[in-house]
C-alpha cells in the first residue's frame, strides 16, 4: 500500500463527531413586553420552537457596513473583518447563562484542537444579539475565552461585538439566524451552532449544536479560503469528502474515494512494475561485465 492510500484510508474511518441543533436557551432576563427584529414575542403562539432555527441561505452576504462596537468600546463594521481570511461568526449573547456559553465552549474547544490559529488562517467574530449588552460584557467574555484558548498572540484574531438593534436584525436576518423573545418567562429562546463565512463575507457553511467536529471545522475554514490554508494532505483527503448543508456535517464522498484510492493503487502498480522492468534488463548487463 502506498503512502498516499494509507492516508486516504485513515482518512476515511475517522470518526465524525457531532452534535444535533440544540433549539431553545434559558437566556438573559430582558426588558419585560419589549420585542426585537427579528426576534419575535412569541405569547400569542402556541409552538415556540415555529421561530427559532437556521434558515440556511449559503452564499448569502453578510451587512459589511453594519456598525458594532468591538470589546474596547471601539466602533466597527463587519468590513473590518472581512478580506483577509474566513471568519467564524457565532451569534450569541453573553449574558447567557447556559446555551450561548456551550457553544463558545464547544467552538474553542475545536479550534484549539486545530493546527490553524485564529488571526493567521481564520478570525472568530462573537456578536450579540441582545442590544441591552454592552462592550463591557463583550470585554470580559473575550478575556475568558482567551484564557481558554491559550494561544499567546491570537488575541487580534478573536473579536466580541455589541450593537444597536437595527445592525443585529439585518446581520441576523442576513445570515437565517431565527431567535424568539418569550415574554411569559422573559427569556430568549434561540437555535445553536456557528457559521463560516469567506473572506468576502458569503455565507459558507453552518455547522450546528453545540459540539463541532474538529475536522469538519478545519475543512469548512479550507473550503472558505478556496483552500488557501492546509497541507497538500489536507486538501487531498477534503477530496474525500462532502459537505451536506441538511446535517451541517462532512460526510464521506464514496465514488471520490474510490477513484482517488484506485488512481493511487494504479500508480503503486506501475511503479512497481517500472522497477522490476529495470531490475529485469539490469540483470544480463551485469553478469556481461563480470564476465568480461
């Protein structure tokens, strides 16, 4: 077996580990009876759940100039962030006291397993969905993570944004993000999972829940960078496999596998026949010249 086959087949029997949508939060108490777009009060409806999802919209862009104030107070657009490398969007508010810290978890918890590094191959950008919350929390929801992350000079690449309610329904609304505001226990209730976007800021792809394949992680943030980032190994064994934007998870492409596990077993075979070809008529030549 060549070398190239061994990789492809340990590629393919890694597992894929994942996690289903998680659909509602106990979140931040909010200002009683108030509404937010696109979040909707959701006491007149007997289900919940009808508002709270991931409409998928790949290819979809991101609000570029939609204002925001970064963890310093600092204002910003999306622009800002957009251009040099895939982003990883989670939307979130930090104040949540249970689903919205799961994710950040789940996120950093990924990435750290990754050779990339946010601010060289990738950025993260956290935005609050609640406009009550300020730069402060922002600031110390990055210092926790940073912490966590552990990655000494990767703080450029993580950013935790605030905003007014205008710029966080059409970020929201751009990117299919559905949230309900539940006036009966004051709570949001929103959809889980994290989204990555091109440098140009087009929706790429949604990965969804709370806990995020590694590897499905770094094969999203190659495929955003028109596979910029990675190894030749890496983009070899993305051959392999395929995005289903139904699950948010890479499967294994089977005919891709195939053919590039049999054009690899054909390769293997004509080198081996090129040397034992050469070997063969190397043979007489030899004994000629101990003869002589």
């Amino acid at each position: 077996m060549t070398n190239i086959t061994a990789r492809i087949v340990a590629g393919l029997v890694s597992a894929v580990v994942f996690a289903a949508a998680a659909a509602t939060a106990v979140a931040q108490q909010g200002p009683g009876g108030m509404r937010y777009a696109p979040g909707t009060a959701t006491g007149e409806r007997p289900n919940l759940l009808e508002d709270v999802r991931f409409d998928q919209q790949l290819g979809a862009k991101v609000p570029a100039d939609v204002l925001f104030r970064d963890e310093t107070g600092k204002a910003v657009r999306l622009a800002d962030y957009l251009g040099k490398r895939p982003l990883v969007l989670a939307l979130v508010y930090y104040e949540c006291p249970m689903l919205c810290s799961q994710v950040l978890n789940g996120l950093v918890s990924s990435l750290g397993v990754l050779t990339f590094t946010a601010g060289n191959e990738f950025d993260v950008v956290a935005v609050s969905f609640n406009p009550r919350e300020g730069p402060g929390l922002a600031e110390a929801k990055k210092r926790a993570y940073m912490e966590r992350y552990d990655r000494p000079g990767s703080e450029p690449g993580w950013h935790f944004l605030t905003g007014p309610p205008e710029s966080i329904a059409q970020l929201t609304e751009a990117v299919g993000f559905k949230y309900a505001w539940d006036d009966k226990i004051k709570q949001y209730a929103h959809a889980a999972g994290v989204i990555v976007l091109t440098p140009d800021g087009r929706v790429s792809k949604y990965f969804y829940g709370v806990e995020y394949s590694a590897r499905d992680l770094k094969y999203g943030l190659m495929e955003a960078s028109d596979q910029k980032i990675g190894t030749p190994v890496d983009n070899l064994l993305l051959y392999c496999y395929h995005y289903d934007p139904t699950t948010g998870k890479y499967g294994v492409a089977t005919m891709t596998a195939v053919r590039i596990g049999g054009a690899a077993t054909i390769f293997g075979l004509v080198a081996f026949w090129a040397v034992m070809w050469r070997r063969d008529h190397r043979a007489p030549e030899a004994a000629a010249s101990r003869g002589a």
